[in-house]
C-alpha cells in the first residue's frame, strides 16, 4: 500500500489517508456576516466525497475585524458555529476528519475579494480600521492601528474562545494561522514588527503572542484532539523572519502541545521574490521535521500523485495538503490511488461511485 494512503494518528485523531486539503479562502460569505454558506457545504463536501483525509476550512476570523474581507468566514460567534457543525457533520459522513483554520488578518483585512481588486474596503462600505504589530501597512493598505497589550489580551482570548465553539462544532483539529503575513506572522516577523516592548526585538519576544496563542488554545481544546500551526518557513526577503527561527520555534511550539506544523512561506512582503517550481516548499518541510522533529505537512506545487508519494518516501514531511489541485481536481485521491495501484476496495471511493453502483 502506497504510504499517501496509511492512516496517521495524532492524538486521539486517526485520519485514512496522509492526502490533505489545504485550507483556500473562497470570499463567499453573502450576508458579510462570517456565516458560512451552502457553497462552502459543496467546496469542502465534494474534497471529503473525493476522498481526502482530512479537510481544512479557509482561515476562520476569530474576530470580525480578523476577516481578511467581509466576505469571509468566522469563528467568533454561536450562529457561525452552528452553521459549521452542519458541515462538519457531512464531512464525517463522507469519512473525512475535519479541521478548522482559525485566523486573524492584521494589516491585512478589509480588503476586497481578490476579483473586485483587492482594495481596502471604507467603514462607510461595511470595511473597518485594520490592527497589527506595528502602524505598518502593507504595500499600498490603510496604515493599521499598532494593538496595545488589551488589544493583544483580546486577540489572544479570541483564539480561545474560537477553539471552543470549534469543539462545540464536531471539528477534529484546530489550525493556528501563522503564515502569509496576516497577524501571527506580522508579529514573529521583524519586517513587520517594530515594536519596543515585550512583543517586539528579540526572537523571544517576537514568537510570545503565538506561543500565548497556542497556550490558550490547548488549555481549552480537548486533550485528545490534536493542534497544529501553520508557518512561512520564509519570508523571502533579506532581514525578516528565517527558516531557522522557524525550525526554533516549531521545536518550542511541540513542547507545548503542537502535533503537526504546516510549513509553506511567504506573503508578509511584497519585495518578496520567491523561487517557485514543483513542490517548491517541501525542503521548508523537511528542514522542520528534521531539526524540530515535529510531524510535519507539506504545501506548494504538489500536483501529481507520484510526485506526493515521493515527499513521504522521502522523508521530507508526514502528510500532504493541496490546494490549487483539489480546486482543478475534488477526486484527486481517486486518482491517486488508480495510478499508484491501491487496490479498489482499499481506495476512498464512496460507495455510491463504487462497482455496481453506476446502473441507472
């Protein structure tokens, strides 16, 4: 049996196979109210239906001004709770685990979706004002307000309260979202960050609202149910936050609970220039599974089924997670498992699309 299709347990989660679906914002909120909709019932349905083994929701603000646009979902109160347990619950019943991005913008929040331009959304148009390290915008968005330490207080128990309605919701594992420069990632980097205080400087004090982060988040998540993180290894620019603080800081967070970091890299920057070809980030994985030894997942031009069996065989990371493939392809695992021999009734078919099921 191929090892893209062998259970993985973390914690007291077992998932069926190691192929991922990566967590994609789809800006299909319609009421702007963080609730979500039937679309993302259909987009994370049909990925569970196609035979992935554990599906990621978009990044899921744990505060309204912690969307990225108004069209995103949340997390930050009851109504968009139980508008996810409906999801979560078809997800189980199509065999898949489910897990929950839970994140906060920063600077990068009230913006337009992507194919309206991206621009930053006005408090008179149902925007508002955007929160960060540091009054630093990024590129050409509204210069943000730098939190104090209530707003920082505020962020933190944000999370928190996020991962419990996330339980109250089914969902099997949570995801911090450290990455692609929203506000996690604007703190750990120095680029960004150009605070004097606690939360500012030194690696120490530049990882301290994560490390609160993921604190809180584990003193209220279940113990059986596993946690992970997901960094940019990099922010491929010269001075900013390195894949060896990455690996630091991966080792740090295992210690306190994390069971799996997702490493991708990238967008805190706009100077940045990344070097992009097939599975372009599985070195970042491998770096952290080696030097944090940490189960890791890895991201970036992961396409062909050969290819994401080779990261495992490898030893590069412990899982794959796709994104632009799962859009282009829900049944990616179906396909995955016909070209590396899994055996028909081992394969994730439903039984619906199994032999004997196609007279009509």
């Amino acid at each position: 049996m191929p090892s893209l299709f062998d259970h993985i347990t973390l914690r007291g989660l077992t998932v069926r196979n190691r192929i991922w679906l990566a967590p994609m914002c789809q800006y299909a909120v319609d009421a702007c109210d963080g609730v979500p909709t039937d679309w993302h019932l259909v987009h994370l349905g049909a990925r569970a239906t196609g035979g992935f083994g554990l599906v990621f929701t978009e990044a899921s603000a744990v505060l309204a001004e912690g969307r990225i646009s108004p069209q995103d979902v949340g997390i930050w109160n009851d109504a968009q709770a139980e508008a996810w347990a409906r999801i979560v619950g078809f997800l189980h019943d199509r065999g898949a685990a489910a897990g929950v991005q839970l994140a906060h913008a920063g600077r990068k929040a009230s913006i337009e979706a992507p194919w309206h331009g991206g621009a930053p959304v006005p408090p008179a148009d149902g925007g508002w004002t955007a929160v960060a390290p540091s009054a630093a915008a990024f590129d050409d968005l509204v210069v943000p307000h730098a939190l104090d330490a209530a707003g920082i207080r505020e962020v933190v128990d944000g999370f928190a309260a996020a991962a419990v309605r996330a339980d109250a919701a089914g969902f099997d594992t949570v995801e911090v979202h450290g990455a692609h420069g929203y506000l996690v990632h604007q703190f750990l980097s120095p680029l960004s960050n150009l605070r004097d205080d606690s939360y500012g400087g030194s690696f120490e004090n530049r990882t301290r609202l994560l490390r609160e982060i993921v604190d809180a988040v584990r003193a209220v998540w279940p113990e059986h149910k596993p946690v992970s993180v997901r960094l940019s290894a990099t922010d491929w620019v010269e001075g900013g936050w390195t894949l060896e603080e990455t690996c630091e800081v991966s080792r740090l967070l295992a210690g306190q609970g994390v069971d799996l970091v997702d490493v991708s890299s990238g967008g805190l920057d706009p100077r940045q220039q990344i070097e992009v070809g097939p599975g372009y980030q599985v070195p970042f994985a491998r770096a952290v599974r080696e030097k944090a030894g940490v189960t890791t997942a890895a991201v970036g031009l992961i396409t062909d089924p050969a290819q994401a069996q080779r990261v495992l065989d490898d030893g590069a990371a412990d899982v794959v997670l796709l994104a632009r493939a799962a859009l282009r392809e829900p049944g990616w695992p179906w396909r995955a498992a016909h070209e590396l021999g899994v055996p028909a009734d081992e394969a994730p078919y439903p039984p619906n699309y199994a032999r004997g099921a196609w007279r009509g």
